[in-house]
C-alpha cells in the first residue's frame, strides 16, 4: 500500500531556505519555499531581491518514508511540531499561498502569532482568499490579518475594508 504524502514545515538554520530547498530537489524531495519579489533600498540604488515569505521554513511534501532524508539535509534543524507531532499543513492553506503569490503585487507580511487576541469573524469577499473566513486580530485602512493556524503564523493581507464584511 502507497503511503499518502503531506505538506510539513521544516524548520531551517537562518537564512538557510534557499539551499536547503536545492539540497532537498538534488535529493528528490518534493519541497517548496515560497518567494517573494521585495523592492531593497540601498544607499545608492534600489534593487528587487527574492526574499523567503517564511523565514527560518520549508515546505516539504513527503510521506513517512522520506522523513529521515529530510532530516539529515544539511541546515535542517527539526520539523515543526504541533501538539508533540510534526505539524501536518493542509493541502488548502499551500494551495491558497501559492495563488496569492502568483497575482500580481501580491504582498504579504509575517507576523508571530503572539500577542494577538481574536476578535472579529470576517469573510472575504475579493480575490483569491475570496469566501473565505478569518478572525480580524488588528485592522486599520488597508489590513486584515488571517490566522494560518498550522503554522502559528498570521499572514498580513492587505484589504480594502470593501473587500471584508462581518459574519
């Protein structure tokens, strides 16, 4: 019986992602780490880099079998555990990711999921994020944060307040 493979996040040495997301392709290991285009200001010039979206992560996307492959590539520190397991990313959550990333000037903003309350239940209604359901932990003219709760992240989005309504 084939076993199903799943999404799980690795936690990498600083400023490793970029490599270990080549070391783990050389080693046939489904994996992403996604990108973003960011515009650098420099004292002389600006220049556009590629910047990892989740610093100090990797995505992989294995089964049982590859976990020890996984673990002994260079940089990789461990696999993000939740509730003493590794964390298990829904298919939804990269999927949803992965669209965003592809629109044009998409940006988002990480922030640490400490510190915030829950407060208000919204659904968008704009875009590819649109139907969906978030709890609002801080808005203001043009943001709206949504919970990522794999992740202990919340991913900053930004919204016109036209494109949110309240449930």
């Amino acid at each position: 019986m084939e076993q199903q493979k799943k999404w799980y996040a690795v936690y990498t040495k600083p400023r490793w992602e970029k490599k270990i997301d080549t070391q783990l392709k050389k080693k046939g290991v489904e994996c992403w780490c996604p990108l973003q285009r960011i515009e650098k200001q420099w004292t002389d010039r600006k220049k556009f880099i590629e910047e990892p979206l989740f610093r100090s992560y990797v995505f992989v996307h294995i089964d049982d079998t590859e976990t020890a492959k996984v673990k002994m590539t260079d940089g990789v520190l461990n696999f993000v555990f939740y509730l003493g397991k590794p964390a298990i990313i829904r298919d939804e959550e990269i999927d949803l990711i992965q669209k965003y990333l592809g629109e044009k000037e998409a940006t988002l903003q990480l922030i640490s999921d400490e510190g915030f309350r829950e407060d208000t239940k919204i659904r968008i209604n704009y875009g590819v994020f649109m139907d969906r359901e978030g709890v609002v932990t801080y808005s203001d003219k043009k943001k709206v944060f949504v919970r990522l709760q794999s992740l202990g992240q919340i991913m900053v989005v930004e919204f016109p307040h036209s494109h949110v309504s309240l449930i």
